[in-house]
C-alpha cells in the first residue's frame, strides 16, 4: 500500500513540477505591458520560481530516501496547465490558477479548501493585510480571521507590523519552511497514532482464541501489522524534515 502510493506521488511531483515551469514560462512571456501595470508580478515571478526550486528540492529528497521507487503514471493531468499562447492571460489569471494547486494536492490541505486558500495567496504574495484576503478570497472577515488565527498557532503564518502602517499583516516569509512545516504536520499526524495501533494489535494477539474464529479478525490484524511497519519509516522521514527546518532556521 505504502509503496503504491508511493509510485502515485511520485507521479504528482513530477506533474507539479512541470505544471510550475510551464506557468514560470508563461509569467516570464508575458507582454511587457501587462508586466509593467500589474503591482504583484516581481513579487510573483519570484515565489513561482521559489516554488520551482522547493518541489525540485522535494523531489530529490523523495528519490534520495526511496531509490527503488518506479513512477506510477496517472491517466490524466492533476494539474490545469497555462498555455503559452492563450490570449488576454493576465498576471491574475495566472495566480489564480497557482492558488488552486495546494487545494488539490492530497497531503498540503489545511484543515479545509478554504483555509488553504488563504495560505496560497500569502504564499504567493509574502505578505496581505486582512482587507486584501478579503478583496481576493470573497471569504467574510470574521472567517479570514478565524482562518488567520489558526494558522497563526500552527506556523505558518507571521503576523508583522510595518512602522508608519496601522494595519498589521499577515506574512509567508519562506516557501520552503512553509511547506516543510505542512509536511512535517502531516507525518506527524499519522506517526501520533503509534501507541494506539500498538495496544489495538497486543489485545487482538492477547484475545487470539476468543476473536480469530470472526469475521475480519485476519484482515484487521494484518492492516495494523502494515500500519505499524510503515510507522518506522514515517519516522525517518520526519527526522529528515526537522534536520532541513533546523538549516533553515540556521540561514535565517
């Protein structure tokens, strides 16, 4: 099971990778007039790149801890791609089609579609005011705020203040700390269950006589036993990401 899925996300970087590079081409083609109006294009061209260079990052990481992986090809495209030569495509257009990645990408979600949302527009932007997720998002103010709060307390967003401005903001200062942390996260949110699959597993083999004669014992039996076999290599994976987020923490 684990090395099926695996072999898909193998898969899923491969096609997210390209999906930036193609939308990377598309940013850097654009007319220069449509470059030079919109306020959030140096800043754009920047973190798509940023974005780029994490998943190439990603990529190897996943190859360096499971050479033997062989990619599973998904029949379609997870990701809308941006053609070079479609017409009128302005730089909005272009962020809103990077923002919807992380809310299909399985494993980066943040609690719910909406959340994640408003993380990928500070992702991309580094830093919004309250007032402009609202203008972006369409989400009411006291949901932005609930949403702000929440991933406040998980680190992943900073709230700064700026001298002379009022306002604070809300700031995704580094892409791969950011996604490191969502990672980190999601292992651990799997790794936590240990000590319960583990007590699940002694009183199914401590029960043996009483249970092994009904319906689904074997069955349930042997997904703990993959669960808990898995659980070893989860663990290695997370030491990995806390070594990685100790340089960058180190760097800055």
């Amino acid at each position: 099971m684990m090395l099926e899925g695996s072999n898909l996300g193998l898969n899923v970087i491969h096609q997210m990778i390209d999906f930036l590079n193609k939308t990377l081409a598309c940013l850097t083609n654009l007319n220069s007039q449509e470059r030079a109006k919109s306020k959030i294009y140096p800043t754009l061209l920047l973190r798509v790149k940023e974005l780029v260079d994490f998943w190439e990052y990603y990529l190897n990481l996943f190859l360096n801890f499971s050479p033997n992986l062989k990619e599973k090809k998904i029949d379609r495209n997870i990701y809308q791609e941006i053609e070079n030569n479609e017409s009128n495509l302005t730089v909005d257009d272009i962020e809103r089609k990077i923002v919807n990645i992380p809310i299909i990408t399985f494993g980066f979600i943040v609690y719910n579609k909406k959340y994640t949302k408003i993380l990928s527009y500070l992702t991309l932007r580094k830093r919004l005011q309250q007032d402009e997720l609202y203008k972006l998002t369409g989400f009411s103010t006291g949901y932005i705020s609930q949403a702000l709060k929440f991933l406040i307390e998980l680190d992943f967003v900073k709230k700064v203040k700026i001298v002379g401005i009022r306002k604070p903001y809300y700031e995704v200062d580094s892409i791969p700390l950011s996604y490191l942390k969502r990672i980190r996260n999601w292992f651990f949110f799997i790794v936590k269950w240990k000590p319960e699959l583990e007590n699940y597993f002694k009183e199914l083999n401590d029960n043996m006589e009483k249970l092994k004669n009904l319906n689904g014992y074997k069955r349930i039996k042997e997904l703990l036993k993959s669960y808990l076999q898995l659980i070893p290599m989860l663990e290695k994976i997370l030491g990995i990401i806390e070594r990685e987020l100790e340089k960058y923490k180190t760097r800055k």
